[in-house]
C-alpha cells in the first residue's frame, strides 16, 4: 500500500466527506417532514389524501434509488424541469428516505392504543390537541430507533448521486484513482472514512435514542 498517496489524497476525500455529510443532513430533514405528513396522509379519513400518500409511498419503496436520481436529474428536464446535480440527488434521497419514514411514523402512530385517543377525546380535547399531546408524544418514542437506521442507510445511499457528478465521497475517490491509478488503495481509503463517519453517528443516534426516549418516558 502507497502511503504516499494516502497523505496526498486523504485531505480531498475528507472535504469529499463533508459534503456527503451535509446531502445526508439536508436530505434527512426534508425526509422526516415529508415521512410525518404523509404517515398523517395515510390515516386520514380523507380518501384523495389516503390515496396520493399510498401511490407516493409504493412508488418509491417499489422502485430502486439509482432510477429515481436518474428520472429526476436526465428525466425531468424533458418536461421542462430541469434541477442541478445537488438539488437532483437531495431531491432523490429525501423523496426515497421520506417514503420509508412515512411507514415508520404511520406504524407507530397506530401502536398506540386507541383507547387513548378516546380518552383524551372525552376530556375535551380535539383530534388534533389529542395527536399532538397524546399520541404524538408516545409514538416518536417507538419510531426512533427505525428513524436512526434510515439516517445511517441514507448515509451510505448518498454514494449513489455520485452518478450525476456530485463530487461526494465516492466521486471523489473516482476522480483520484484516475490520477493515480491506485483502486484498491482509494477506495479503501474511501471505505474507511465510511466506516468511521457511519460509527460516528450511529453512536451519536444512540445517545440522542436514550435521551429523548427518557424526557418522552
């Protein structure tokens, strides 16, 4: 192994890093917002929103990440839409981790006895006082550990938009082993710094698991 060229190639695949940190946090963020309203789609009683929510959700559980990032970025500007390679692979994650999530709030949401929401009812609160203050609370507790795990998939996923030349981690490990000629040496390198980002903060998530579940408790 040349450990010249890991000294040489280690600071670009580290500034490559932090941009698959921030596609993986902004995709998140946009993903739960998304994930929690289309969970409450798909209870509804309204039968147009049960209805969109579900065929979102089946479409992008039912159809591989690396095609949605490909219909999104070559595929909608042929209807007059047309998005950067950033926005395009923020756009795929969050649409993709978003319908995931939904599953996830939705599952959890109905964990939560019904009768709770009946009692809540009868002591005068509205439906939405009652989601709000009882069930809410009770089923982010239960989501959490499912909301972590796509957090730490979403991670490794962003590896993928490198398709449409966003130069995160795995583009650039690309561009360098051109330069080099040394795979196996990058893209350990590559792998590594993965490792060590996921371990980060799947460590992270557990600590922020146990705290929020103790303050909900």
């Amino acid at each position: 192994m040349n450990f010249s060229i890991i000294i040489d190639a280690l600071p670009s695949l580290l500034s490559a890093a932090l941009m698959t940190i921030g596609l993986a946090v902004v995709s998140i963020i946009i993903a739960l917002v998304l994930g929690f309203f289309t969970a409450l789609a798909r209870i509804s009683k309204i039968k147009i929103l049960r209805i969109i929510s579900t065929i979102y959700v089946s479409m992008f559980r039912g159809t591989p990440l690396l095609v949605q990032i490909f219909v999104i970025y070559y595929g909608l500007p042929q209807i007059g839409i047309e998005l950067e390679p950033i926005p395009s692979g923020i756009l795929a994650l969050s649409l993709n981790a978003g319908s995931y999530l939904s599953e996830s709030f939705r599952a959890s949401i109905l964990a939560v006895d019904k009768g709770q929401m009946e009692a809540a009812v009868s002591m005068g609160m509205t439906y939405g006082q009652a989601m709000r203050r009882v069930i809410l609370p009770q089923s982010i507790r239960i989501a959490i550990p499912t909301l972590s795990n796509t957090y730490i998939i979403l991670i490794k996923d962003t590896s993928l938009v490198s398709v449409i030349t966003v130069t995160e981690l795995l583009q650039m490990s690309t561009l360098i082993i051109a330069k080099t000629f040394e795979p196996l040496t990058i893209y350990l390198l590559a792998a590594a710094i993965y490792w060590c980002v996921i371990t980060f903060f799947t460590i992270l998530l557990d600590r922020m698991e146990k705290r929020t579940s103790r303050h909900l408790a």
